[in-house]
C-alpha cells in the first residue's frame, strides 16, 4: 500500500481527482498524469447501481492504478452493503475506505462495526452524508472514524452544480473533529467552491472534472489548494 496520508498529511489541503472523470482508455497514463500534476491521493468512486444510479467500477480498476503510480487510494463506496466490499478493495491496494451512512446494509452490520473492520484490515476508515443527511447522524461514530466526507451534491453522477447549504455541516464537523481526524468535500468542486469550502474548514478537496479537463492540471491543482500566483 503507499503511505496512508491521512494519518499524517505533509500538508493541508489535500487534493484528490476523482478518476470517475478520468479518460478510462488512458487511465494509467491519467492517474501518472495527476501525480505529476500534485495531487496529493486519488479518489476512487464505487457505484452498485443500487444504492445510487450509477455503476462504475470494482477493485480491479484499484489494483491497475496500484501498478501505474503511488499516490495514496480513497475508494468511495456508494453502494447498499458496504460490508460486502471492504476485504476485495483493501486487498486490491485501497488506503482508505469510506462508507455511506445512509447504506441499508449498516442497519444489520453497524457502522462502528464497519469502521474496526477496516482499521483491522490495516486502512483508514471514513464515513459520508449525503446532502440532506443533518451532521449529527455521525454523532455516534465521531470517535472512531478517521475522515468525514461531506457531500456537496447528490452522489450518483460527475458534472453535478455544488450545493453551498451543505457548507454548513463542514463548519458544524470542523469544530468537532481532532487534529488526527481528516474532513473532505465531494461534488461541483472548482475555483471559486474550492476556496468556499477551505473557509468552512474542508482540508481534503475532491475534484474531478475541474482537474481532469483541465488544460493545465499543475496550475489548476494550485489554485484549488489555495495557491495562487504571486
């Protein structure tokens, strides 16, 4: 596995492009790309069809970006039994895993549950809200996890327009969360959402079509960390 930043990040913010709007035809030379471009971790999009409606991919598409660069592996997994997919994406080179609170599976398995299997296995462990999930449904699980991912659309497809009410609840975690604890933001992130989400408290941006159609990704992933030139 490659280093788990998370844990200890050499710096705050982290950016994560999300593959989901990779070229798939190129995707070895998409994720090389990015790292060179620095990125600080790649974010991996899991879709059953199920729990959201969308399919995208399984632990192979880990394992190949496992063999083509070394940036760190956040899988997120949008689908109805989380438990189900934990031991094949940890197995495939995935770093870190987060979950859906929202997911039926965790009525019968537990989301704490959930989360010691994963630190078990030897990765991080997230959890996300949907949009109109209120913060305080993490309430009971704040102790364990290692990252809260905020959703700043509905999941299911790329291109979606941010939904700036969900700052909210990343201002509500940022105040709730140790120093140790990560907190990450997912959905219509650009320039101008980017630096909205810094000012909430996010300290991981997920980006996927801002850095990946992107004409110059460098420059792109600078201004998204809050970088910009002199």
């Amino acid at each position: 596995m490659s280093s788990n930043i998370f844990l200890r990040p050499p710096h705050l913010p982290l950016i994560a492009p999300s593959i989901l709007a990779a070229d798939f035809g190129r995707i070895a030379e998409e994720v090389m790309d990015v790292q060179r471009a620095g990125a600080d971790l790649l974010h991996v999009d899991v879709m059953d069809g199920h729990f959201v409606p969308n399919l995208t991919m399984g632990p192979d598409m880990v394992q190949a970006m496992a063999r083509s660069c070394q940036l760190m592996r956040d899988v997120h997994l949008m689908v109805t039994d989380p438990q189900d997919f934990i031991k094949p994406f940890i197995d495939a080179g995935a770093d870190h895993l987060t979950f859906h609170i929202e997911a039926p599976g965790l009525k019968q398995f537990g989301a704490e549950n959930l989360i010691r299997r994963i630190h078990d296995l030897g990765a991080t462990a997230g959890v996300a809200l949907n949009p109109e999930t209120p913060a305080e449904a993490l309430e009971p699980v704040m102790n364990v996890l290692d990252l809260v991912l905020v959703m700043s659309v509905h999941p299911g497809f790329t291109g979606q327009s941010f939904m700036p009410e969900t700052l909210e609840k990343v201002t509500w975690f940022r105040h709730r969360l140790s120093p140790r604890q990560r907190l990450e933001i997912d959905g219509g992130i650009g320039i101008r959402s980017a630096h909205d989400a810094l000012e909430a408290g996010a300290d991981v941006l997920v980006a996927g079509a801002a850095i990946f159609r992107a004409s110059q990704r460098s420059g792109t992933i600078q201004l998204l960390r809050g970088d910009y030139p002199r």
